[in-house]
C-alpha cells in the first residue's frame, strides 16, 4: 500500500457545501460562456446540473479545475482554489470525469487506470473492479477494442480510483443504450457513498433518481437551484425551461 497522501488544508469542513462558485466568469475564445455563476454543491449528496445546450455546464466544471481561464470565487471545503494550478487543485481531491470517456485506445484497460494513479494517494482498484468487475476480465485488452458502454466504466474507473471529496462526471450516460443508462445509473448511486458528486446530465430520469440537488443553468447563467425534489416535481415546466429530454444531446462547450 502507498504512503497517505499529504493531508491538505480543507478549511470549514463544518459548512454544508463542498463547493461553492460564486460570480465565476469564463471567456473562451471570443465567447463569454460564463457570465457570473453562483452555485453550492452540498455535502454527500449528487447535485444534477441541467440546462440547454450551450449554456456552459461543461465549461462550469472545466472552471472548476481551472481548466479554462476564469475570474470569480470558488471554494472547495471553504479554502479557496481559483488561483491555484490544476494539478494542486485535483490533488486538493476534485477528481473528473469528462464527457465522451477520453480512454487511450492504444492502452490497455489496466495501463488507462494506473495513469489515473495520484501520486502519494491510495489507490481503490478494489472499489473499481467491484462496480466494474467487467474491468477486470478486460485488464489486458486495448480501451480502443472495448465497446462505449465499458469505454465509460474506465472513465468512471479512472475517476473512482483515488480518494476524492468532490467527483465532476460529465454525461456519464451520453449514447449508452438504455441497458447501460441503468447500469451506469446503479453504479452511481453506489458512488455517492464515496464522494460529493457534481454532475452534468441530460437524462431526466437518471437526474431523478440519483440527485439530492439540482441546478439548473440558462445563457451562461444559473436560473434556479435547490431541493430536486422541488425542482424536479413539475417535469412539463423542466422540458420548457431547460429543454432537456431524456435523450442524450452533445454539449457543445
């Protein structure tokens, strides 16, 4: 087993939010995606980020990890994180599942999750092939062989890997079957018990069934956040607010 991770400063861990952006702008390029948005993420719970295309959800959690150039507050544990690198950040314990999986076909499952290996941490292969036990029969076969619905348990794998207080996953059911839809949807519910999960999701139902929380994202803006329950109650008003179907739509930032 590896030597415990050097234990970082975590700030007001008494509070109820893991992450807190506050006023958080976004540029890229000559579009102005973000354009100031204020949004809690609560402890030990999923919070569904819902929203159009376009409207910067991707990009939200891109600015998070300080992945595109970014101006306003963002808290993890209380401390403050929108100066620091991007690999402090994550090893600050912010880990990230992108969208469209982004496994190295050229590797082998097991050589795609020992790059996703923090450096002085505690490695959970256990965890991943026990919600994946699919891995592990594939450890050795290329990513790039594998179909998209066991591309995504590596990306999944990669992320549950390592200890981590708050897990970004980006459409994590994006043109899976509906099958896997349900598959991915059990092992994140299972997940939840492990860390805080912001999650970007275009699936209504899978949005039902796994959120505590919910935000909901319109131009580069938050429009409502709060219980899911409440938010979620009225699923006509969604569709026409949000425009979310339970289709999986392709985010375009």
């Amino acid at each position: 087993m590896n030597a415990p991770a050097p234990v970082e400063p975590t700030g007001d861990t008494t509070s109820d939010w893991a992450l807190e952006l506050t006023d958080v702008h976004a540029t890229i390029g000559v579009s102005h995606i973000l354009q100031g948005v204020t949004l809690r993420v609560p402890r030990n719970t999923v919070t569904a980020m819902l929203g159009r295309n376009g409207v910067g959800k991707t990009t939200t959690l891109r600015a998070v990890l300080g992945l595109v150039p970014r101006t306003g507050s963002i808290l993890l544990d209380g401390v403050p994180i929108e100066r620091e690198t991007t690999p402090r950040i994550v090893r600050r314990g912010i880990g990230y599942v992108p969208e469209d999986r982004d496994v190295f076909g050229g590797l082998t499952v097991q050589e795609n999750l020992r790059l996703a290996e923090r450096k002085g941490g505690e490695h959970h292969y256990d965890r991943v092939f026990e919600l994946f036990p699919e891995l592990r029969k594939r450890a050795r076969q290329h990513a790039g062989t594998l179909s998209g619905g066991q591309q995504q348990m590596v990306s999944l794998g990669r992320g549950l890997l390592n200890d981590n207080r708050v897990l970004l996953i980006d459409e994590p059911t994006k043109g899976l079957a509906p099958k896997l839809v349900s598959e991915v949807v059990e092992v994140l519910e299972r997940v939840r018990s492990v860390a805080t999960i912001l999650l970007v999701e275009q699936n209504i139902a899978a949005a039902h069934r796994l959120a505590g929380h919910v935000v909901a994202m319109t131009e580069g803006r938050v429009e409502a956040q709060g219980p899911a329950d409440e938010l979620l109650a009225d699923d006509q008003r969604v569709r026409e607010l949000l425009g979310v179907t339970d289709s999986h739509r392709e985010e375009r930032h």
